[in-house]
C-alpha cells in the first residue's frame, strides 16, 4: 500500500458522498464524528468535512489537512472496503489531537485490523 493519498483513495463523487450519508454507520467522540459504509472496493476512501461556521478559511484548510495527514499516516492499520467521511467541530487542531480522534473512531467503530488491536493492548 502506498503512504500516500491517493486519487483513487479520496472520496469524491458526490453520489457516492449522499450514500454514505444515506444509510450510515456513524461513532462520535468529542470534536468529530465518523460516517463509514461499505463500498465493495479492495481500499478506502476517505474524505473530511466541517460544520458550518468553523472558522476562517486558514483555519478549516488547517483542520482538513492536519485529519488527512493523521489518516493517511494511519491508514494501514484500518480494514479495507469502506467509504470514510470524518465531520469535525471546531476545536484545537493539533496534529496530535486530530490522530488521537481518528483513533478513538476508528477503535470504536472496529475497524482497526486484529494484529493492531493486538499491539495496541500490550
């Protein structure tokens, strides 16, 4: 798998966001909420949206970018074949932050592979 993002791992049709919205699986935790649905693919796609009134534009490219970079950094962790939309609320974006959320969504939607879970426990 490549560290990168790909074309082919960002969700981006807009039929394919309304499904995902349409019958979701969803988790929260503070700050962000996690809209997951299988898509019959062999990988993930991913995508991040805000609230309204999140702030400046500074701020919510900030806020996009620093979620991307923590998801693709964990990316090989998660099991494949869902499409993924992370909604955030405004708060501190910190990389650091922003990569503990993702965590807290992604374990407690179960989507972590066994052998991460396994080295998370120990």
């Amino acid at each position: 798998m490549r560290e990168s993002l790909t074309k082919q791992e960002r969700l981006k049709s807009k039929r394919d966001i309304s499904r995902v919205f349409a019958e979701p699986k969803k988790v929260s935790c503070f700050g962000a909420k996690l809209f997951y649905r299988e898509n019959g693919l062999d990988r993930n796609r991913f995508m991040v949206s805000l609230v309204r009134k999140y702030g400046t534009a500074v701020r919510r490219n900030r806020a996009k970018r620093v979620t991307r970079e923590a998801y693709r950094l964990m990316k090989r962790e998660l099991v494949q074949g869902y499409d993924l939309v992370v909604v955030l609320f405004p708060q501190t974006d910190t990389f650091d932050r922003r990569s503990e959320q993702l965590r807290d969504l992604f374990s407690r939607a179960e989507m972590f592979t066994q052998t991460t879970s396994l080295d998370s426990g120990a």
